[in-house]
C-alpha cells in the first residue's frame, strides 16, 4: 500500500477509536450522576474511557514490538492537547448560555471562565504525575522506562482518581440503563481495540516509507491524530454550556495517558535511545499543566483564562515545534 493509503487507514482508524470510546463514555456518564460527582471529578473518572484510545495504542505498540510508536504517541499526544483544547473551548463559549446568567460577564471579560477546583482537583496532581516520570526516566542510573516504573505509575493514577473523586462527591442521581446502550458499549470496546491496532500499523508503514525514527512518527503523526477527534467533542460540549468540563477533561485524558498508558510500554522496558529529544519533550509535557495552574486564577470572584492566555498556550507550542525543528531534529 502507499503512504497516502496508509494516511487514509490512519485517519479512519483514530475515528473508529473514538468512537468506541464515545459508546463506552455513555454507561461511565451514567455512573457518575449515579454517584454524584462534580464537574472536575467527573472529567476524572470520564477519562478512564476518553482516553482509552491511547491506552490501547500503546499495548498494541508495546505488542508489536515498536514501543517508541507509543512512547511517542504518549509524549506528542499530551503536549498538543491542552493548547488545543483550550483554543477550541474559547471560542466555542463565545455565545450565550441560557443554562449560565452569568455567563455574559465572562463573554465582557473576553474569559473562559472555569471552575477553580480544576485546579486542585486536575492540574496539579497532573504536575505531581509528570514530576514523578521524570524522577523515574531522566536519571541516567535507571533511563528509560522499565517494569517497575510502570508498576508505580499505575499507583500514581489510582490515587490521582481516588483524589479527585474525593474531593468531588455530591449527592448522587437516579439513573435508567437499556440494552441499547450495553450493546453500544461492548460495541465500542471492539471499535476500540481495531481502531488501535490499525493506527500502530498505518504508522509502522508511514515512519517506514517517509524514513523517519518511530518516536518522531509517534509525536508528530500519531499523537496528533489521536487528539484530532477531541477537537469535535470539546466543541460540542463547551457549545452545550458545560464549560469546565468540555475544557478541563483533557488534563484528565492525559493523565490517563502518563500513567496508565505508560504502563505497557514500561513493561516491555522501553529504552530512550534518544535523550535530549525525550527530555525535550517531557519538558514542554511539564509546561502546558504549568501555565495552565498560573493562569487560571484571574482574580478572587473569576478564574479561567483570557485571551491573551489562550494564545500564550498556542505560542508555546509553536515554541515547541521551533525548538523540534532547529535544536533537536535540526531540520533546518
């Protein structure tokens, strides 16, 4: 097959991921009004599937003996969300919301207004996880990723969950499952699973032909379509008046994604062939939960992000790819 067939399979293979995990996101929506979790919680326990996509990338990666597809998926992946997110939940809360009077003061105050616990609740846990990878890969006494990393990583994201749902219970809601919906799900789950083994495959095939490293492939062509699809539901959330939760689920998926996507690709003990484009990357990973942490309080009645804010975040990955082009791959 050519590498514009591959392209194709690539792109219809990250929609049937998503997909599934749309289906499967339905039973998870449901137990979270059934056990009364709050917005930013519930983006939490929500991420368990939304992020699935790139959990099951990175088994099949591991699987398939080409690790660095899902290292760089991993890293590629959380670096552009977040920016992306953002500028997506901006401007699609740039209308009236009949649910949210107060909404016409953030639209005056050019804000996309959230709520501050995102902050405790996801961002900084967030931070606390990307620290702990760091301490577990860059120390040349133990680089790269073994079994025991990912053994810790797990435990890192079962008390990020246990934190979050914590501290974002209320009182729950009665709720009705039907036979649609189960078969939906089980669907979803299979969506899922093909979806990730042709995405591994299609960028086996696209890093092979273009003759590029399996890493780079996996930032900067699987990472990327991995998060294409967010792009569509952060809009239609934000659009529906749920605000905090359209932009704040990402930190969330990510976490899913440092954590317990990390973990295959430790069990098979991936090394970091290349060192100073890993750290470069986990650095810019480290950056954008960072900003995202300072920015948010605007002041004591009113937290989010202005405009300015919003394209503070796109020019740092712009910066991101300047310092990827010229110092790291010195493609020019």
């Amino acid at each position: 097959m050519s590498t514009w067939l591959w392209a194709g399979v690539l792109v219809v293979a990250a929609w049937a991921a998503h997909w599934g995990a749309d289906q499967l996101l339905t039973p998870l929506k449901m137990l979270r009004k059934q056990w009364g979790l709050t917005a930013s919680a519930g983006a939490t326990f929500l991420a368990i599937v939304t992020a699935s996509p790139e959990v099951a990338i990175n088994i099949t990666s591991a699987a398939r003996g080409v690790s660095n597809i899902g290292l760089g998926n991993l890293l590629g992946s959380n670096i552009i969300s977040i920016p992306l997110m953002v500028t997506i939940a901006y401007f699609a809360s740039r209308k009236q919301f009949k649910n949210n009077p107060k909404h016409q003061q953030h639209l005056d105050a050019n804000l996309l207004a959230l709520n501050k616990r995102s902050v405790s609740v996801l961002s900084l846990p967030y931070l606390g996880i990307i620290a702990l990878v760091a301490v577990l890969t860059l120390p040349k006494a133990w680089r790269g990723l073994q079994p025991i990393d990912g053994w810790i990583m797990l435990g890192a994201y079962g008390v990020f969950l246990t934190h979050a749902i914590v501290k974002g219970r209320k009182e729950g809601e009665k709720v009705e499952w039907t036979q649609k919906k189960i078969w939906l799900s089980i669907a979803g789950a299979f969506a899922i699973a093909a979806g990730a083994f042709f995405i591994v495959k299609a960028t086996e095939n696209i890093v092979s032909a273009l003759g590029i490293s399996e890493i780079v492939g996996g930032l900067f062509i699987t990472g990327i379509m991995t998060t294409a699809p967010e792009v569509f539901k952060t809009w239609s959330v934000v659009k529906g008046g749920e605000v905090t939760a359209g932009t704040t689920s990402v930190i969330a998926d990510n976490a899913i994604t440092m954590t317990v996507a990390f973990f295959p690709l430790a069990l098979v003990s991936t090394p970091v062939q290349d060192f100073q484009l890993y750290w470069v990357n986990l650095a810019f990973v480290g950056l954008m939960p960072l900003l995202y942490s300072l920015f948010v309080h605007q002041s004591k009645d009113l937290h989010g992000f202005s405009r300015w804010q919003v394209f503070v975040f796109d020019g740092a990955y712009l910066a991101y790819l300047f310092v990827m082009a010229f110092f790291v791959l010195k493609l020019f």
